[in-house]
C-alpha cells in the first residue's frame, strides 16, 4: 500500500520545501556573485582604468619639487679678477611634526681616525643642544623655533658649507638645510657704482648687475621625488632632476687696478678742494674701451646702506655740467676741418669783445694781441675763441657738437646716462650762440667730455665707450664682444692739427704741471660756473682737465672733473692729478716713452700776414 506524503503545517509538502530552498539558495548565490563582481568591477576601475585620477591625486600628495637655484654669473675685470659673485649660502630649517615624533633617536657615530662606528642614543633635547653649539645659538631659542606643529620653520639663516656639513653630521630627524645664494663684492668699493648691487631677493639695482642682468641670471632646474608623511624620501620612488644652468660671467674692459688708483686720486681731490665731487676716466684711444671710470665717495655693494643714495649711480656718466673751455678745441678742429682756419691762423685780439651786443672777455687781463688759433687755445682765451669761432655758422656750430657727441647718449652699458643738454641751435639766442663756442649754455657729463679727446686721439674717429670685454657661458665658451663702428668726425689731418694745438697748451703756457718725464702730454683745461641746484642762477664752479698721451702716437685719454670746489678757483688744479693717473696708465700697460721732440706752435705772430682778422 502506497504512502501518503507527509504535510507540513501550511500544507506543504517536504518535496516542496525541499525545492524552494534550493530556489533561494540559487537566487543568494547569484546576488553574492553579482555582489563580488561590481566590488571587483569597482576595483578595476580605481586601479586599473582609475578613471577619478585617484591614484594620481595620491601620487601627487607624495611628490615633492625641489628647486635647483642656477647660480648667478660673476662680473670680472678685464684680467679676470672677481668683482661680484655668488656663494652658496644655507638656511637651517626643521619640520616641527616630524621632530616631535622622536622623544629619542639613534644616530651612528664614525670616528675620523679609525673609522670605528657606534650608534648612540640621545634624546630630543640632547639633540637640540647639540645643534645650538654647531650653530652659536642658544639652547632656549632653539627649542622654541623647532617646537609647534608647523611642517617648516627656520631656525637660522645664512650659514657657511662647513657650518651645514656639521648640523647634517648630527642626524637630527626634521632638521634640514636650503641652499641658497648670497651675492658678494671681493674689491668692496673698488668700482661699486659700476658694478652695481642686488637686493636681499637678488633683483639688481644698479651698475652692470642692472642692465646685464639677463646675462648674469642663469636657468633654475629642479628635482622631483616621493616622500612620505614624515618627509623621508621614498627610495624606491623615481627621481627626476633637471639641472640648472648657471649665469655667464660677464668680462669688464675695467682694470682693477687702475680704477683703484683712480678712485683714491678722485677722493683726493675731492678733498682737496673740499668739493661736491669728482670724477677720473680712463680710456683707450683706439678702441674706446674704458679702463676706469672712478667717482668720489664710491660705495661698497656688500653694505649699501651705509652710502649716501646720492652716491650709488656714477656721476660720471649721469651727471651733467658746463664743459667750459675743455670745448675750445672743438672749436678749433671745426673751424680747421672747414677749412676757416689753421693753427697758425693770425687773429688781433682785443682786451674784451663786443659782437651783437654781447660782451666777452678772458679769465687774465691783457692788451691787444697778434695771436695765432694755436695761441688762443693755449692761453684759452673767450675773446679769441669768439672771434675766429664766428666764421662758423650757427648750423655748423651745431653740428660739429653733435658729431663730437654733445646732446646724446654715448651709449656705454651702465645705467642712468644723461644725453646732456644742447639745445637746437634755431633755438640759440644772441648770447648762446657765441658762448657754445667756449663751453657754456650747454651741459656734458664728464664722459662725454673725456669722449671728445678720445675722438682727437684716435685720429678724428668717434668711438662708443666700450665697458663689456666678453661674455663666458656655463659651458666655458667666450663671446667677446666686438668693438661698435667708428664716426669720422673729422680727418686725421684735422685731428692732428688739433693734437698740436693741445699739445701747446703744454709745452707753450705756463701749465707745465702736466709733466710725465719722458712721455708728451697735451690736453685742455676747462672752468664753468656751476648752476644752483634749485636752478636759480649759479652758486660754484666746475674744474677739469681733459688730457692724452704720449702725443706722438696716444694710447690713452684721462679726463678729470671736480664740482664746486671751495676757494679761488684759480688755485684748482687737476694736472698733478693728470700726472699720476696717467703715468700710472702708461706703466702698468709699458707703453714706451715718446721719441719725438714735443710740438711747440707760437702762441703770437710778429706781422700780421693774408689771413689776419681785424688786423689793422
């Protein structure tokens, strides 16, 4: 007899209950798998595909951009000496959240002599202690700017190599050095306000540190590396570094020694005269190239702010004043060039002169006087000047100035020039157009001046001041810098009537001070009322003399400029000075003595011959 099946209490059957579970057990077991399969889905997405970039971002949380500073170029004197450079400096930090993890830490200990090692305890503050010996600090400051939660702090600034080399030989965790550059001055005041200076963040302010600044200043590179969250390196991280490409050094035509000897020679006689200032520059005929350009109260770029701000620029190539009679031989070479005149040209002159109303006269008394063009430059004579200066016409005047180089630019490297001041000559009025021609209403710096000659000396051409020798890259490869073309301002012939008549101002006045034993010199003194610095009439003089050598070939030029100095301006004088600068010059370069007699042309002429003017 059959069996019945067994009910449950709903009625079901156990064959039944038996099936659904396995329903349910079927349908769980495919909601798990479809469970694990979007967790694992998900993870192929966040570690394979990592379409949030979140293993980027994780990855950017750990790294780390170091930057390599490029070291700033150096500036040298024409034989290579230092004049500016960068030192590694460093900056002593600590991560205060990394030191404060180690109440204790090991460190291993080497003895220089054996090289036997131990590993030592010590405790923080016996750590901190030991910083604050290697750094002359005290232990108190110490602790305090290594304690707090900050990541970066510092503890000192601007320590040696060898002071870092002995903070990185203790082993501190979260104690860290930054390099960094310090600028220094090795001559100190010796060529300051050419040099120039940079400021604390290393932005240059002056001299050749300005407008050579996109020289000296090299290329920053970096390191790029994984640190942890305690700052360590994570060594098994790459490392990508870009090295830093350092600033050219930039070569001066500047000798070092000369501009030494020349600034002490311009303090001097700034001294001397107790004068505003005064101003020496040297340079080398044929090329142009400046050898010295010194100013009184020079600075010293390593502590600038113990100078005057007055003294920080060259007042030598931004300062303007009346050239007085140093502008004569301008003068005398137009009027030659132009073919109005000779150096013996014959001129009878009055005691004073009277022309268009305007009154002229000289510096000593004197009667009427058969001179010759030689002789009114030599005694450098207003008068004389006016009179064979006015075959020139007004444009001519004008434009002989501006071929010398009055009114512009020289264009020399240094910061701050002043063009000067030279009005248009339709703009002269009945004074002006006369006393241009002996150096007054119209403004020079002292470079521009000393220019002029240079142009006499190197056989009527024009050259550009030159004070950049050469340019030197990391890599060690020269650029030297090409001398600019020449402006013929007159003919050699011209300019070396010109050299004559300067040369008589020596050898035929009684300005025999200018004297180089065994060299001829010639050159030109120059006086002019100094206008007042509210520019309401004149309150002072300016004094200079502009001179050459040796006369039978020039190598150099050596102008000298003093402003305002006290007392008679007839005891001013600047050929001592020219002397021993210029000597200077022409033994430290052996240029041989001269081997010609010295040009002596006659101041006067005896009877007036075809060419006098206003001879009776």
């Amino acid at each position: 007899m059959a069996q019945k099946s067994t009910q449950s209490a709903r009625g079901a059957t156990a064959q039944q209950l038996n099936k659904v579970g396995r329903t349910r057990m079927r349908i769980g077991f495919v909601l798990m798998l479809a469970f694990l399969l979007v967790i694992a889905g998900r993870l192929v997405m966040v570690q394979g595909l990592d379409v949030g970039n979140l293993a980027q971002a994780a990855e950017n949380q750990r790294t780390v951009v170091q930057s390599l500073p490029a070291v700033r170029g150096k500036i040298v004197d024409i034989n290579g000496k230092v004049l500016a450079e960068s030192i590694i400096r460093y900056n002593i930090t600590v991560s205060q959240i990394n030191l404060a993890d180690y109440t204790k830490y090991k460190h291993r200990n080497v003895d220089p002599k054996t090289g036997d090692s131990t590993v030592v305890e010590y405790t923080k503050d016996e750590g901190l202690q030991q910083l604050a010996n290697v750094l002359s600090m005290d232990f108190a400051d110490v602790k305090k700017k290594s304690t707090g939660e900050a990541n970066f702090n510092y503890i000192t600034q601007d320590v040696s190599p060898q002071i870092e080399k002995k903070v990185a030989e203790l082993g501190i965790p979260g104690i860290y050095s930054e390099a960094v550059t310090k600028r220094v001055y090795p001559m100190g005041a010796v060529g300051g306000p050419i040099v120039g200076f940079v400021d604390t963040s290393g932005k240059p302010l002056a001299g050749i540190e300005q407008t050579m600044n996109d020289k000296l200043t090299g290329t920053d590179g970096s390191r790029t590396f994984q640190a942890g969250k305690n700052g360590i390196i994570i060594p098994t991280a790459p490392v990508r570094t870009v090295p830093a490409v350092d600033g050219e050094t930039v070569k001066l035509t500047i000798d070092q020694d000369i501009q030494y000897y020349a600034q002490q020679a311009a303090q001097q006689q700034k001294e001397q005269y107790s004068a505003q200032w005064a101003s020496i520059t040297v340079i080398e005929a044929k090329t142009g190239k400046v050898v010295a350009i010194a100013d009184s109260d020079s600075y010293d770029p390593n502590n600038v702010a113990a100078s005057d701000p007055k003294n920080i620029g060259s007042r030598t190539v931004s300062s303007v004043v009346e050239p007085g009679s140093t502008s004569k031989i301008m003068t005398a070479a137009a009027l030659v060039q132009e073919g109005l005149a000779t150096p013996m040209s014959e001129y009878l002159v009055p005691p004073t002169l009277t022309i268009d109303g305007q009154n002229f006269s000289d510096s000593f008394v004197h009667g009427t006087e058969k001179r010759t063009l030689a002789g009114i430059i030599a005694d450098s004579m207003n008068t004389g000047t006016v009179m064979a200066g006015s075959k020139l016409s007004l444009k001519q005047r004008y434009d002989y100035m501006r071929k010398f180089g009055v009114g512009e630019k020289t264009g020399i490297a240094l910061p701050g020039e002043s063009p000067g001041i030279l009005a248009d000559w339709s703009k002269w009025d009945g004074r002006q157009q006369y006393t241009v021609l002996f150096g007054q209403g119209v403004a020079q710096t002292p470079l521009q001046t000393t220019m002029i000659f240079q142009t006499i000396a190197n056989d009527g051409v024009r050259l550009k001041p030159q004070i950049i020798d050469s340019f030197t890259d990391a890599n060690g490869k020269v650029d030297t810098v090409p001398q600019a073309p020449g402006v013929e301002v007159v003919s050699p012939k011209t300019a070396q009537e010109s050299r004559d008549m300067l040369e008589g101002v020596v050898t035929m006045t009684d300005y025999k001070v200018v004297n180089i034993p065994g060299y001829r010199t010639g050159g030109k003194t120059g006086t002019s009322e100094a206008p007042a610095d509210d520019g309401v009439g004149f309150d002072g003089y300016t004094s200079s003399f502009i001179g050459m050598a040796p006369m039978d070939d020039p190598k150099y030029v050596v102008g000298i400029t003093v402003q305002r100095p006290q007392g008679s301006i007839y005891g001013v004088t600047q050929g001592y000075t020219f002397n021993q600068v210029m000597g200077q010059v022409l033994r430290t370069y052996d240029i041989p003595p001269s081997t010609t007699p010295p040009v002596m042309p006659p101041k006067f002429y005896k009877q007036p011959g075809p060419d006098c003017e206003n001879c009776e």
